[in-house]
C-alpha cells in the first residue's frame, strides 16, 4: 500500500535555528517524492521534488531509499518559513495522483 | 496569469441536499485532479481527468460522488445526498499535461471548496 507517515503534527523553533521535517513512506516500486506547502491563506503549492535535487528558499530533501525517508531540512529558519507542509509521493510513470502526508505546522518563533 | 480557480469558495448544505463545485484550470492544462482535505487530514485523491477523459475514479468515496469534464476544461465535482462525512475542503488541481516517463508536470492547486455539511 502506498502511504507517508509525517510523524510530527506541529514542528516549534526559534528562527537562525536548523529545521528537520520527518517524512517516510511505503511504496512498492520506485516513487517520486515531493514537498508541498501552504502558507497562510494561501494556496497549496509545490516546494520541492526529489528529481531536481535542487535547493528552494533554503530548503533541501534527500531521498532515503534504504530508510524509505526524504525528510525536510534548512539549517537556518526563518519567520515567513512558517506554513503548513506536506510530504507527498506519486509514481514514476502514468499521471501523478499525489498520497499525502498529514502534514506537519511549522512554527518560527522571533 | 490566471492560476486554477474554484467557486463557491464555501457552501454550506444541510444533509440530504446536492452540491455542485466548479472547477476552472489554467488555460491549456490537459490534467485535472480533484482531492478531498478533511480537517487535520492531508489532501486524498478523488479523481483524474485527461483533457474529457476520466482516466481514474478510484478515490470517489462513494456512488454519490460524481465528476465530469465534457469539454475538457472546466470540471465539476456532484456530491448528491449530501451527509456530514462529506464536510471537507475539496481541491481541484491541473498540470500541463500527462506525465511522460522522465517529464514531469507540477501540479497547480485552486484555493479550495470547503463544504461543511449541517
């Protein structure tokens, strides 16, 4: 079955401080993994995606394959990072139906 | 540009009443998703359209969910019978089109329905 499990619902830090969303996953099959975030009133949108093994707003993700994790990281946050993010994970061929995550709150804290 | 949009932004429908969400993608978006967001849930896929084509339904909770896509844009999400359960926000998302191997499309969401049902 194809699930991610964020295991944290709410994540509290101090801004400057290094920030690690967990994320996990079952799939049976090579998947794509993605992160998405939503800033207040605002609409879900795509942060990162393990293929372009890029660095967006600071944030990087590695995908675990061993460890079945592609967790979240920035070494230093800061205050607009606070959002609500998800981690979600689709197939590598046909359309991308997206499993998310329950997300995880992120706090910055002045 | 003009990104997705959905209407009503909210609805509220006592149990038993149908509800009709709209839908519209960006301009020349061949894919469109409809995900169900439940309170303190991560979004959960409904449905898949490819251009007019239902590709994929497999999400739909029920018979009481219906989409369709008749033109290949706009689409709109039937919910008859309305019951609390139903009470979620409701997210339609579009892409540009279907995924290749090695090409990938990212997905644009719309602000959301949130239907609360009484």
């Amino acid at each position: 079955a194809q699930r991610v499990t964020q295991p944290e619902k709410l994540l509290s830090v101090f801004k400057g401080a290094p920030v690690e969303l967990k994320c996990n996953y079952s799939y049976s099959g090579s998947p794509e993994l993605f992160w998405y975030v939503q800033y207040s009133r605002q609409r879900l949108q795509l942060l990162l995606r393990h293929i372009s093994r890029e660095s967006i707003k600071g944030f990087t993700a590695d995908l675990n394959k061993g460890e079945t994790s592609f967790h979240l990281k920035k070494p230093f946050a800061q205050e607009e990072d606070s959002a609500m993010y998800y981690c979600a994970l689709s197939s590598n061929t046909g359309f991308q139906k997206l499993v998310f995550g329950t997300g995880t709150r992120l706090l910055v804290s002045p | 540009g003009a990104g997705v949009s959905q209407s009503p932004r909210y609805k509220v429908a006592k149990r038993g009443q149908d509800v009709a969400l709209r839908c519209d993608p960006i301009s020349g978006h061949v894919s469109l998703f409809w995900y169900q967001q439940a309170l303190g849930q991560g979004p959960e896929f409904l449905t898949y359209f490819q251009n007019e084509a239902q590709l994929d339904k497999s999400g739909l909770p029920s018979d009481r969910f219906f989409a369709e896509r008749p033109e290949g844009s706009v689409s709109t999400l039937k919910i008859q019978r309305t019951q609390q359960e139903d009470s979620a926000v409701y997210l339609c998302a579009s892409s540009l089109a279907f995924s290749q191997p090695r090409v990938r499309y990212e997905q644009y969401f719309g602000p959301g329905t949130r239907l609360t049902v009484t």
